[in-house]
C-alpha cells in the first residue's frame, strides 16, 4: 500500500469490482521454507472473502491452511513521463492500482472446490464474445474431472484487512492530471487514463 493518503480508497465496491474484472491475483506466504507466492484465479464470494485454487504440488499449498497470508490484486499502470507535466521540476513516476487482502485461509473441501470451478468457469465463459458455445464442466468426462480435481487444493481467505492503492496523481493539478492522462493514453496505457479521468477528480 502506498503511504500517501491521497491515493487510498475505501470503497469496497470499487475494490470488489476490480476484483472481478481483473480476476487473478498472487498469494504470499512466509512458510518454513521462506517467503512464498502463488499466481491464481480469484473469486470474491461478496462477503468479505476471497476463494482461489493451487495446484498440490505448489510450494504453498502444504503450509497454508490455517495461516495468515497475504493475497495482491494488480489493475492497471502505465509509465509517467516528467514531459508531460507544464511543471518542469519534476520526475518519472509510475501510475497504478492495486488492492493488498489480508486474511485468513482454510482449505476447502472437494464440494466448495467444485462449487468455485464452476464459479469460475462460467464468470469468465460468459465474458467470451467468439461466437463458440460456451464451455460447462460437464463437458469433461466425469473420471477426467476427477482426475484433475485430485491435483488442485481450493482454499477460502477471510479477509481481515483491505488495503487498496489508487496512485492516479491526486498530488497533482487538475490540469496537470489531465496532461498526465493524456498522455498515458497516447502511450499505449488506456485503463489508467480512464480510471484518471472518472476517480481523480
């Protein structure tokens, strides 16, 4: 989480949507082995939790349940360059957001494990514009499904403590964060433009 206040947000409706618009995360944990982190699909259940899935054979899938670990969820960022800014005392920077989730974890039985698989699935399924039928899990043969249901753990994060960071140059004019926006854009970062120019205000 960023230390300047400006670039907080606590509108847990915002941190949720990008939670499933990004939809993927990275779970930390320091583990006897040392510091650890897993790349994951995440599910909001909308109350408060998060649910993802490892396979068994990931460094922290043996050591998780049960402990406190760290889950980060990265939407979009671009480069700012001090030629943007009419201010000529000025630095590189790098715009960003990103939402921090601690909390909490169990493991999940094979029931809740199904239950997010096909959460999952179908959320991102139902997003495909390709014009092929869209897939179900019982298009797997039921053996196959259990077959790779065997090699994944599901797990269930309590979240304890959100800590989201919204750097979109708050610390600067409104003039200047439209220069900074404009130029994002015409650099190839379109998704922090937009964010700038609706949460910045």
């Amino acid at each position: 989480m960023h230390p300047n206040p400006q670039f907080r947000n606590d509108d847990r409706r915002l941190a949720e949507a990008l939670i499933e618009e990004v939809g993927f995360g990275m779970i930390f944990l320091t583990t006897p082995d040392g510091p650890r982190v897993c790349h994951t699909p995440i599910l909001s259940t909308g109350d408060g939790a998060i649910q993802f899935h490892v396979s068994r054979g990931n460094a922290i899938a043996r050591h998780i349940d049960g402990e406190i670990a760290l889950c980060v969820v990265n939407g979009p960022d671009g480069y700012v360059s001090p030629r943007w800014y009419t201010d000529a005392e000025q630095v590189p920077t790098w715009n960003y957001v990103s939402i921090e989730l601690e909390g909490r974890v169990r493991r999940m039985d094979q029931d809740g494990l199904a239950a997010l698989l096909e959460d999952l699935s179908t959320l991102h399924e139902d997003r495909l514009d390709d014009g092929l039928p869209r897939w179900t899990m019982d298009k797997l043969p039921e053996a196959k499904r259990r077959q790779l249901m065997a090699g994944i753990l599901g797990f269930e994060m309590e979240v304890l403590a959100w800590r989201p960071t919204f750097k979109l140059s708050q610390n600067k004019p409104a003039q200047e964060r439209a220069r900074v926006a404009d130029g994002l854009e015409a650099s190839g970062s379109p998704a922090i433009a937009q964010l700038m120019r609706t949460l910045a205000q």
